[in-house]
C-alpha cells in the first residue's frame, strides 16, 4: 500500500471505531464468534481501545442513579440544622397575631451558625465582625392572613445579651406589613432584642410609624408588639 493512503486509513478507522462505539447497545454484548479478517481491513489496537473507552463512557453515563430522595434529606440532615418556632403580636395601626416555623439549614456549609441552637446564640462571623439576626417568618409565610418581614439585627454582636437602639440594634427597613414599613420612631418608642444563650429570644418594640421622615409622610397611627421564638436541634 502506497505511504500516503496511510494517514487517511487511521483517520477513516478512527472515524468509524468512534462511530460504532457511539451506537452500540447499552446492555451486554452477546458473545460470538467473528470471521477472520480481510488482509488489510484489521482494526489497529490503539483505536480499539478508543473505540472500547467511548461504549463504557456511555454506558456509565446511562447507568448513573437519579438522585435518591431519601438520601438527600438524610444529606441535609447531616449538614447540620435547627429549627426556629416563633409568636408573633402587633397591634395599632395593624393587628397581626399567630405562630411560624422556619428550619434553618448548614447547606454547603454557608451557616455554620446553625449547627446547633448554642452557635447559633453566638452569631456568625463575616467580613465586617459578628452579627446577629432576628429569626422571623420566612419570605413566604403568612401570619393572621398578613406578610411580615423583620430585618432586625444587631452589630457588632458580642453574643447574648439584649441591645437597644444604642446597643447596636439596627432596624433596617424596619417592620414590613404587606409591603408597608413601619419605620419612623415616633414618641414613647421602643426597640429591643434579647438573644439567650440556648439560642432563644424576644423583640420589643413601639411608636413605629410608617411613611417617610424625608417627604414629611408619617403615618397618624403606630404599631407596637412583640416577637418571641425558641431554638431546637433538627430531629
């Protein structure tokens, strides 16, 4: 054979080991017996083995397991959690009462915090020091028919104690009825937050006024209330 239609026949064999590697059947290859092989036409070894590599790898792409649910949950478990059972009270310009639960998970390890209800008193480390924040009803929980955020948080935190608004309790938004905040401080206000060892703990606050101290926008009617919750280990 002339030595220039060599390149062209290992490139045509690898095409086609590729190709039949790519077709071949997923299940185990019935055995038998194959005829000898035209003089010239033999497969090279290399490329059988190419060929060989390329049916495994889509047979171990079919074979992998779908995700276990299961073994997911016990995943999740393990990484460690608490969950957070909270009561909820406001009253004034709006009444909102009832309960929540909200589990908070160590998923890719993000919350160390929440390993146990003893760390997560402690508060988690960041960029900018410790901080603390209040546990309350997730986004999508409802209580008494109302939406409620409370972004409350303490910072620097330098682990349980209770802290005023000069104590390092900073509102944010402040307390979120249905989309509304109820922020501005008004006469006879208060604003506290008690974090307990055994990761518990309580706000307190009064005289929130919604609308906006820049606009002149201030709300006649305030809220007041309390929101109290525990810590327990997951189950």
């Amino acid at each position: 054979m002339p030595s220039t239609r060599l390149p062209w026949l290992i490139a045509s064999t690898l095409v086609l080991g590729l190709g039949l590697a790519s077709v071949m059947p997923l299940g185990p290859t019935p055995v038998s017996a194959s005829p000898a092989p035209r003089t010239g036409q033999a497969l090279d070894p290399t490329l059988q083995a190419l060929a060989t590599q390329a049916a495994l790898a889509v047979t171990q792409a079919a074979l992998i397991p779908t995700p276990d649910p299961t073994q997911l949950t016990r995943a999740i478990d393990q990484a460690g959690a608490i969950t957070i059972q909270g009561t909820l009270q406001i009253d004034g310009a709006v009444s909102v009462s009832g309960g929540y639960t909200t589990q908070l998970l160590n998923v890719g390890g993000i919350r160390p915090d929440v390993v146990s209800c003893q760390t997560f008193a402690q508060g988690i480390r960041n960029s900018d020091g410790t901080g603390f924040g209040l546990p309350g009803p997730s986004l999508d929980a409802t209580i008494g028919g109302h939406s409620v955020m409370i972004p409350v948080s303490v910072s620097p935190y330098p682990g349980p104690s209770t802290f005023a608004l000069d104590q390092g309790l900073q509102l944010g938004p402040g307390v979120v009825i249905d989309g509304t905040n109820y922020l501005v401080v008004g006469e006879n206000q208060t604003a506290s937050m008690t974090v307990n060892p055994d990761g518990s703990g309580s706000f307190v606050f009064s005289g929130l006024h919604a609308g906006s101290l820049a606009t002149g926008t201030v709300s006649a009617d305030s809220i007041f209330g309390q929101l109290s919750w525990t810590c327990s280990p997951q189950p």
